[in-house]
C-alpha cells in the first residue's frame, strides 16, 4: 500500500474529503454483480478514498455500497457518502430518499444532489410549489442529509442559474478538455460560467465526465486516464469522481489523487488543442453546442 495520502480537500465547511472519489458509473452502475462491485469499493476503502458517489437511478449502485456499510457500521461514519433524486416533485423525492437510505443501509447521507438538471421546465418543476427542492430543504432542516447538491452536463446556462439561485452546496459539472476548449470561445461554458458562479458562492465543486469517451478517440496517443483526471484536479474543483470497473482503475485513481502535481497552463491548452478537433463527438453528454 502506498504510504503517501490522498490529498484532501474542504468540502465547505462540512468535512475534509479526498481529492478524488469513486463515481457511481463503471461497475457499481450494474445489476447482479455485487461481488465485483464489492472488490471495487473495498479496494477504494483499502486506497483510503473518503468519498463515494452513486445515484437513486444508477442500477444497484446504492445497494453495493449498502452491502459494505452494513457490515461495518463504523466504517461507514469514515466516508463521505453522496447519491442523488432524478425525482421533480416533493413527494417523488422524498419517496427516493427513503429508499436510498435504506437501499445504503445508513441513517443520513453527507451529501444528497438534485439530479440532472438541464431545462427551464425542469427549474420551474423542481424549484415551484410541490417541487423536489422542497424535499431537499426539509431533509437537510431534519439531519437526513448534511449538504444538498445540483448536478448537470447538458446545458451550462441551466446549471450557472440554480448554483445561482438554489440554496446549494456543492455543484456537479463536466471537467475535461472538450469543456477547456469550449470555455475559451464562449462565456457560458461549464468551465467558466458555472465554475465561476460556484467560486462566488463559495460552494464545492465535483467534477464528472472527466475521461469521457476520449480513449474511443485516442487509444493510442498516451492520453491515459492519470492524464485526464490531473487535467481536472489543475482547475479550481473539490473532488473528481471517475467511474470504476476493477480494482487496478480505483488504483489509478488514487495515485492520481496522491500526486499533487497538477498540469500548467500551456500543458493545459496542448492537451485541448488535441481534443479541439473532436468536440462535438466527446461532447456527446451535451443538448445542444
């Protein structure tokens, strides 16, 4: 085991979390594996990652880590745990995290996200009378979750908007550099609108979509995984959560997360420039460029 830390960062004023987090994609965004997904989650347990992510709508995910958490209750008290409700409406949400809770077998959760926001009619839905923002505030009011946070990939105007307006703490957004390029040529991109908007307000930020389908792209040209994840952890962003399929790509991640060198401005923009001719296909998270 490597001696060397993880490097942590304040997640608000709420805890100390390492810099890099297992996402809730790869192998725990599956049915019926749950000894795979057991292999993963022990190995970023053994690696000392503190925070892990999953979601109400990703497959098994909540009850892979359920599975783990029961069976050291303490454990669980040692790790940052965060999930999310696709749900619009107050009752929907409050329905989610009920299962969530008891899917993961804990009491609370560190951190509890409003899902995938992308449209004005989803801000009027979710944030109106009877709407899930609702059942975010009363759960935090009650201690059945410590922080309430927005995630978004598909439209950067929407997403600055709620981190704008929405009593959050803590934004999730796309980190790589598709979204390093698009930021250069237009004011409202993810990386530099929303991140902005989320500075001001002084709320963590969780990048995603870090690797994206680049490896489809370039196979061969050296632009690995620990490439990618340093090129998010060189902007201004709390946690970097990459999805896992096998212990050996947990293992990556946190060597990522102990080495603290993180990329220069020029090395910044050659890695985009490789990308730039790519956007639209890596994009593909996206609604409209």
């Amino acid at each position: 085991m490597n001696e060397v830390e993880i490097t942590e960062k304040p997640f608000g004023k709420l805890a100390n979390v390492t810099c890099v987090g297992l996402g809730g994609e790869g192998i725990l965004r599956t049915f019926g594996r749950a000894h795979e997904a057991e292999k993963v989650i022990s190995e970023a347990i053994s690696q000392k990652i503190t925070y892990y992510d999953c979601a109400r709508v990703y497959a098994d995910s909540e009850r892979y880590y359920g599975a783990v958490w029961g069976k050291n209750p303490q454990l669980r008290k040692t790790v940052f745990q965060a999930s999310k409700s696709a749900s619009r409406d107050r009752s929907g949400a409050l329905k989610d995290l009920g299962e969530t809770l008891e899917r993961l077998q804990t009491g609370y959760l560190d951190l509890w996200q409003i899902h995938d926001v992308r449209t004005t009619e989803d801000i009027r839905m979710i944030a109106g009378p009877g709407g899930a923002l609702e059942a975010f505030i009363e759960a935090k009011d009650a201690g059945k979750v410590r922080a309430i946070g927005v995630t978004g990939h598909h439209d950067p105007r929407i997403l600055t908007q709620v981190v704008q307006e929405w009593p959050v703490d803590s934004v999730m957004m796309p980190v790589n550099p598709v979204e390093g390029v698009l930021a250069r040529i237009r004011p409202d991109a993810f990386l530099s609108s929303t991140i902005t908007a989320a500075r001001e307000k002084e709320i963590a930020v969780i990048a995603m979509k870090t690797l994206g389908a680049s490896h489809y792209i370039y196979p061969d040209a050296g632009i690995t995984a620990d490439l990618l994840i340093h090129y998010a952890l060189s902007h201004e962003v709390t946690v970097v959560i990459v999805g896992c399929s096998t212990p050996e790509h947990v293992s990556i991640l946190a060597d990522a997360g102990r080495n603290t060198t993180v990329l220069s401005e020029n090395e910044r923009q050659e890695l985009e420039k490789a990308f730039e001719p790519h956007v639209s296909k890596l994009a593909y998270y996206r609604g409209v460029l």
